[in-house]
C-alpha cells in the first residue's frame, strides 16, 4: 500500500485519482503507524515552503518520513520534492528534510514567465527505476516558481526553461519530481506506475 502524506498543504485529490485510474492500493494519511506500515510514500504538496515545511513539522511526521525514507521508496512531488532537499531560500531561508543534498532557489528564467507553467520536454540524463519507459523529447506539466540546486548524480531528468532545471532526482529510494506526473498524461501515469511497482 502506498501512503499519500496528508499534512495539510498538499495536493491530496490529483494524485489520489492518478492511483485510483492504475487500480494501485493506497491511504492517505499523517498517521505515523500507518507509515511505517506502509509500502511507498508521497509528499505533495502546493503553497510555499517555508509554511508547508512548517505544517509538516507542527503534524510531527519529519523524524518519521526521515526514517521511512531510508527503508522504502518516498516520492516527492512539486513542491513536496523541493522540500526533500536541505534547505529552501524561498522567503528566507528554511530548512527541508535533508534527504537529497541541495537547495532550493528562486528559478532563472531569463526574461521568461515566472511562475513556470505548461509543459516542458524532458531530457533523460541518468535513468532511474521511475524512467522506464521514458524518453529524452517526452513531455511533463510543470508549475513552479523555483527550482533545485543538486550535484550533477542526483538528476535524473532536466528540462529547460530559461536555465538548465532538475525535473526528476533521485538518491537511493528517495525521488522527487519537479513536475506533476499525476497531470502529465501516459508520461506520467506511467512513472507513477514505475513507483508502484517499486513499492510492491
């Protein structure tokens, strides 16, 4: 079973109807128990980072995600794989989950419209259990105002608008997508089902 994190700041209902469209089992939840429990994790989430960073603690479930990540797979979706990395300077400076060296920063569009929204092609870079079936020219829907810093291992896929962007990271059983695979068609259905099937 895959737990969706409920801790109030995520977008619960688009990714709850992508998994109940692949026939996949799971919960959402912000009990601890049922984590633990758990198959795979998701972290949604939509808003800022420092307020969703805050929600997440004030829930008491980081010390639990941070242990469950080490153990099974954990995706991290929009700005739930932003808050994956060590630290956000979005209205300040806040600290994240520390799961994937990095941080977050506003994004460079060079002249272009902020906040990033559409769809963007991928380029595959390093291949990962996500990115069977995907390829380099395959498109994904993105909204998002900032983007990731993390060494070259941990990119998986990049897209481009404006500078160079981490679209998919990955480090040991922790992902994060920068897009919305719940929202990018048969691209996207089909790496959430790539994670499905790790979670099994």
């Amino acid at each position: 079973m895959i737990a969706i994190i409920d801790y109030g700041a995520g977008n619960l209902f688009s990714v709850q109807n992508a998994l109940i469209y692949l026939n996949e089992t799971f919960c959402i939840t912000r009990d601890p128990a049922m984590l633990e429990g758990c198959d795979g994790m998701i972290l949604p989430g939509v808003g800022a980072f420092p307020d969703a960073m805050k929600r997440l603690r004030a829930s008491g479930l980081v010390p639990v995600i941070q242990a469950e990540a080490q153990k099974k797979p954990l995706l991290g979706i929009c700005l739930g794989m932003q808050m994956l990395f060590e630290r956000s300077f979005e209205f300040g400076e806040t600290e994240g989950l520390g799961l994937i060296p990095g941080s977050v920063r506003l994004l460079d569009a060079g002249g272009l419209k902020i906040p990033h929204m559409g769809w963007n092609d991928l380029t595959v870079l390093h291949p990962c259990e996500l990115t069977g079936g995907t390829k380099t020219g395959d498109y994904v829907y993105f909204v998002h105002s900032f983007c990731a810093d993390t060494p070259e291992e941990n990119i998986s896929c990049h897209t481009v608008y404006g500078e160079r962007v981490p679209a998919l990271v990955c480090r040991g059983s922790v992902y994060g997508a920068q897009f919305h695979p719940e929202k990018s068609g048969d691209v996207g259905l089909n790496m959430l089902k790539n994670f499905a099937r790790l979670c099994q």
